[in-house]
C-alpha cells in the first residue's frame, strides 16, 4: 500500500517545491524592481537640488549655481521634482527650509502621523547641517499602516556649506512585499508540513494495524488529509493563475446566475453547519458584466464559505446583487464572530487567518480571500470590508457593468409593478458598521 501511495506522495512534493520557488523569485524581483525605482528617483532629486559633498580634490572652475538661483530660475527642476513619488527638502545653512515638493509639503502642518514625520525631519536636518548624513527610519502603525524613510546630508557650493537636503521615501509598499514573501515562505513550509506529516504518521501507522477497525478510521484520515494538501495545492495553482491578471475570454454574465451557481455550491456546508443561506433580491431584471463566470461563481462561493465557517449554527448568512449608477453591487453579510479592526487591512493576505485555531477545526487553507481579491482585481472592481467583533461582517464587491447589454427603464419598471423593488432594500442600512 506504502508502494503505491510513494509516487504520488512525491509527485506532490514536487509541485509544491517548484510553486513555492516560482513564487518566491516573482516576490524578490517585484521588491528589486521597487527598490531600484526609488533609488532612481533619489538620485534624480539630488543631483537637481544639491552638489555633492567635497572630496580631498581641488575644485574645479566650471560655475556652481547655488540651491537658491536654481529654484528660482529654473521651473521645469520644481515641476519635475514635484511629480516625484519621495520628498525633497531643501534648507539654508540655519535649517530653514527654502524648498519643499508636493510630496514633502504635506507634512508642514500634519497631524498625527504627518506631525510625528515633520519632527523626526527637523532633526535629520539639525544632523545635516553640521556633515552629519542621517538615515531614520518612521514606522506609523495607523491605520493604515505606513512606513517611512528620512535621509539627509550636506550640500556644498564650491567647498562651502550652503544647506542640507533631505529625502523622504514612502517605502510601505517594498515592506509590505518583503514582509509578505518571508511570511509567504514561513507559511506554505508550515502549511504543507503539516498535512505531510500527518500522511507519513498515519501511513506508519497503518502499515503496522491488523483491527479492522483501526484500519477503517486510519484510512479515512488519510484520506482527509490527502483532500486537505490536495485542496491547498489547488488553490495554489488558482491563486498563481489568478496573478496573471489576464481574462482570456470575457463573456457577458449576469450576477443573479452567479450567486445562485455560488449559493448551490455553497449550500452542502450550510446545512451541514446549520446555517442558512438567504438570497435577497433587492433589483428587478438582470445585472450585467464582463468577465470569467468561474473565477466570478468561485470567488462568491470563497465569501459564502467564509461566512458560514464563522457563523453560529441556526444564523443567516444573506447575500445580495444589484446595481446603482456607479456599477453592480455584490454584497455577503453575516452575523458571525466579526474581524478585529487590526486584521482587517491583511485578511487578503495569502495564509493570513485572524483565528488560527478556529481555521483548524473548520479546515480552511487561509487562501480563500486572496483567490477573491485576485478575482475582483482581474474584473477591474474592488472589494471592502465593514466588520464589528462579536457583530459580524459585511464584504461588498463593486464590478462596472457591462456595456454591451443592460435592462432597458421599461424593463425595470415592468418588473417593478409585478412586485419587486428596482432599489437596494432599506435592511443594508443595519448592517453592522465599525
């Protein structure tokens, strides 16, 4: 039995060294690429703004401009560094600073945040104008959460002091993605160890039983955890699929038919949790976009399941479809243990669970929200969260209609008279709101 189960074992090994190796390269050279844009951009303000720090050599006779004739006579150096994604400040030999772009201005009279970014840039100018070059790093916990970092140093005019610049770069993006591919890293080993483990355990185990009875409860967890690493390989591949961005073949889909497929598919874990599923119908008529109907039926279906492993047996888990004037509307609501304010900007995140001990029991691969991001990404809408601890919690997704088709007024209005309301219903207002 060990035989035969040895090559699909390592078959499985297999594609998931190469998925984990695959994505780990795509993580490091989005981080490169970012970093080397920064870089690029820092050395585009400084060598605008100041001259460099002097050397042990001579200087030469080609004319210097000083910082202050540069800002004055010359706009295109402004508007160019004013469209630049980092800060740059420019003071006088005192520390008063006599430029800032767009970038940096908004930290003058900041609050919060911005004041505690403003107070650590006067200090990185007090060190620079005295030849001290400063790096400081600001980590501003939010929400959201943003990371910062100030660079400052000295500029020259012709050997002589004349001021310092400092750099602020926004760098919450390239921590998000390193913290993302080390958690990434640290997780999927984890993950995959784990059910690994346990058919190594159990296949052990089995090959050393003669009850027939131990025989029949050890295969039957085999079994369990082969779907689990199964499962979790397979969303896997969806979620790398997904990242391409890419519908092939849009088709025109109505998302009525698309929450009736997820609701269908969905409906075996309902009853099996004693939930139940309620499908509103706040509009008359059809709603129409474009897209993947199966990326659309899974992700809705990822939404539903996530509500129900959350809920308490004999709740409601309400979904809903309709459109307004700025797109089609695609709501999940639940009455279930909501998500804590601080989880709710990484729930998205590949692996991220808020409740680890609960995914366990409900056995979920902590993908499902990714795979619905990725989904709602690749259609052009967007998706958002309103939660309350102990209340429940509320995904809307927001899609652009299609443009090929939609119900004509009359349309509506026939529908309308026969005993649906065209408009959102008046319950959406006792959604919980954080």
């Amino acid at each position: 039995m060990l035989a035969q189960t040895a090559s699909p074992v390592a078959v499985t090994l297999l594609v998931c060294a190469a998925l984990v190796v695959g994505l780990v390269i795509g993580a490091l050279v989005a981080t490169s690429r970012m970093r080397r844009r920064a870089a690029a951009a820092a050395e585009l303000a400084a060598a605008a703004a100041v001259d460099v720090a002097p050397t042990d050599a001579a200087p030469t006779e080609v004319e210097e401009v000083s910082v202050a004739t540069t800002w004055a006579g010359d706009p295109r150096i402004d508007r160019a560094l004013g469209a630049l994604p980092i800060g740059v400040v420019v003071t006088d030999t005192s520390g008063n600073a006599v430029y800032r772009n767009r970038f940096a201005q908004r930290f003058e009279r900041g609050r919060h945040g911005d004041a505690l970014v403003e107070a650590a840039l006067h200090d990185v100018i007090s060190a620079a104008i005295v030849g001290q070059s400063t790096e400081v790093p600001i980590d501003l916990y939010g929400p959201p959460a943003r990371n910062l970092e100030l660079r400052g140093s000295a500029t020259y005019d012709g050997g002589a002091l004349t001021g310092s610049v400092v750099l602020i770069e926004d760098v919450t993006s390239a921590h998000n993605l390193d913290r993302v591919r080390k958690d990434f890293v640290a997780n999927v080993s984890h993950e995959l160890r784990t059910p690994i483990g346990g058919i190594g355990v159990l296949a052990e185990t089995l090959r050393d039983a003669d009850d027939p009875e131990v025989i029949d409860r050890l295969s039957g967890r085999l079994q369990n955890e082969a779907l689990r690493l199964g499962g979790m390989i397979d969303d896997l591949l969806t979620l790398s699929r997904l990242e391409s961005g890419r519908i092939e073949d849009p088709e025109l889909m109505d998302l009525h038919q698309v929450l009736t497929l997820a609701i269908e598919r969905s409906s075996p874990t309902a009853e099996y949790r004693q939930i139940e599923l309620v499908a509103g119908r706040s509009q008359s008529g059809p709603v129409f976009v474009d897209g993947d109907q199966r990326q659309m039926v899974s992700a809705v279906a990822n939404l539903l399941d996530n509500a129900i492993k959350y809920s308490d047996p004999g709740s409601e888990v309400v979904a809903d479809v309709y459109r307004t004037d700025r797109g089609a509307i695609l709501t999940v609501t639940d009455t279930g243990i909501g998500i804590p304010e601080a989880a709710q900007t990484r729930i998205f995140e590949r692996f991220y669970r808020v409740d680890d001990a609960r995914s366990r029991v409900t056995g979920g691969t902590g993908l499902g929200l990714s795979i619905v991001r990725h989904v709602v990404l690749n259609h052009r809408g967007t998706i958002r969260v309103e939660s309350t601890e102990g209340q429940g919690s509320a995904f809307t997704v927001s899609l652009p209609l299609s443009k090929v088709h939609q119900p004509a007024p009359h349309e509506t209005m026939q529908a309308s008279v026969s005993g649906s309301d065209p408009e959102p219903p008046k319950e959406r207002t006792q959604w919980p709101n954080p």
